[in-house]
C-alpha cells in the first residue's frame, strides 16, 4: 500500500476546498469560507491496487501566499485549479513544471458565466504537459476522473517521487547551516528546493 501527498493549488475562490470534498466526502459545499489549510485522507482503490492519499487543500487567497512555497515542497503529486468563470485566474494557474500534474478546469457547470473556453484550458495543459479536465465540484462531473488520473501518474512516477522525497529529508538531515542559526533552525523554506522536469516524469494524459 503506498501513500501519496497532493497538494491542490489555485487562487481563492476557484473552488479547490470544494473539489476536494465532493472528491473525498462525496458532497458539494455551496457556502464560501475561505481556507487558511486543510488536510484530507482518502484511501483509494484504483485500479486493483489500495493507495492513501493524504490531500492538503490550501489557501488561495493572497495574503496567505508566504506559505505556497512550503505546500508545495511537501507534495507528491498536484491539482492545479482554476474557474472558468474566471479568466484572470488561468493565467496565475502556471507556476508549476514537474512532478505529476493535473489542471482542474472547476464551475463547468457554470456555462453561463464562462469566460475562458475549453481550448484555453486545455492549450495551458498542453504547454504544462498536464492532463485537464474541465471540473464540477458541484455537479460531480469528471471529479473522480481528475483525482485518479493523479493517482496513476504518481503511481506511474514512485521511484522519482520517492528519490526526490529521499533527497529532500538528505537536505533537512544536512548539518550545513547559517552562522546565524544558533538555534538550529533547519531553514525551514530553504531546504530542498530542487526543481524537477517534467522530462523526468512519465505522464498519463487522461
Ligand atoms: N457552481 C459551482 N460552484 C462552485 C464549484 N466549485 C466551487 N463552487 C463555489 O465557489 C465558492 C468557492 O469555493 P471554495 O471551494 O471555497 O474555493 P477555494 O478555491 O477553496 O477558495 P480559498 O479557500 O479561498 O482558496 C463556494 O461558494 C463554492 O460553493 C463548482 O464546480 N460549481
Ligand atoms: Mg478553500
């Protein structure tokens, strides 16, 4: 049995809380309370195979931001979010190259009030290298399809996963620390900040 982080990424409002609980509660969250940091577990069994997945669901809103960087080093695998009914917000959605990846095209259901069109989405996916789905945490639709998608490529990405995870608590066991950090602080958004490729990862594209 394996266990999996997944960060789920994207700005505030997007619908990434709601995704995550339609994902592993089954029901939609129709109120907006904005996330400071959430943590979800799911155990899947995908494919003949148990896998746990442990979900943090962060915060999009700015002022919260100091804190991404760190949610992001901690993560195996990512859902990146935005809302079609939001055409800012693809743009921000970028920030990621390597590890596995799916972008979430959230509030599908929301046709009326699109603003950015499924080929939009899905040319971002492509110069990302990303599966997409355009989503519905309301209605459900390709929910399911999104997270598992994520779940086969890390799956498919373990050794790499594993190596980089090995190399990032190397980086925190490491002795080698500012002259300044009397108390030993490990230099907490310092450590580990490697950037894989997505040259090193092997992607299933739905
Ligand atoms: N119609 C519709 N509404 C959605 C969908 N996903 C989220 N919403 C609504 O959008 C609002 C914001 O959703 P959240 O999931 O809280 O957004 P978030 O991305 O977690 O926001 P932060 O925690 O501030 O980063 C809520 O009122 C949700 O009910 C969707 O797929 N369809
Ligand atoms: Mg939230």
């Amino acid at each position: 049995m394996s266990l999996f982080k997944i960060v789920v990424l994207g700005e505030g409002g997007v619908g990434k809380s709601a995704l995550t609980i339609q994902y592993s509660q089954h029901f939609f969250v129709k109120e907006y309370d904005p996330t400071i940091e959430s943590n979800y577990s799911k155990t899947v069994n995908l494919d003949d195979m148990v896998t746990v997945l442990d979900i943090l669901d962060t915060a999009g809103q700015e002022e919260y931001s100091v804190m991404r960087s760190q949610y992001i080093r901690s993560g195996n695998g990512f859902v990146l979010v935005y809302a079609i009914t939001s055409k800012d917000q693809i743009l921000r959605v970028k920030d990621s190259d390597g590890y596995p990846v799916v972008i979430c095209g959230n509030k599908a259901d929301m046709e009326d009030a699109r603003e950015v069109s499924k080929e939009d989405g899905q040319a971002l996916a492509q110069k990302l290298n990303c599966p997409f789905f355009e989503t519905s945490a309301k209605t459900r639709v390709n929910v399911e399809e999104a997270f598992n998608t994520l779940v086969r490529n890390m799956r498919a990405n373990m050794d790499f996963i594993r190596q980089k995870e090995e190399e990032q608590n190397n980086m925190l066991d490491s002795p080698r620390r500012g002259k300044d950090d009397k108390k030993g602080s490990k230099r907490g958004s310092r450590v580990g900040v490697s950037k894989p490729t997505l040259g090193g990862v092997k992607c299933v594209l739905s």
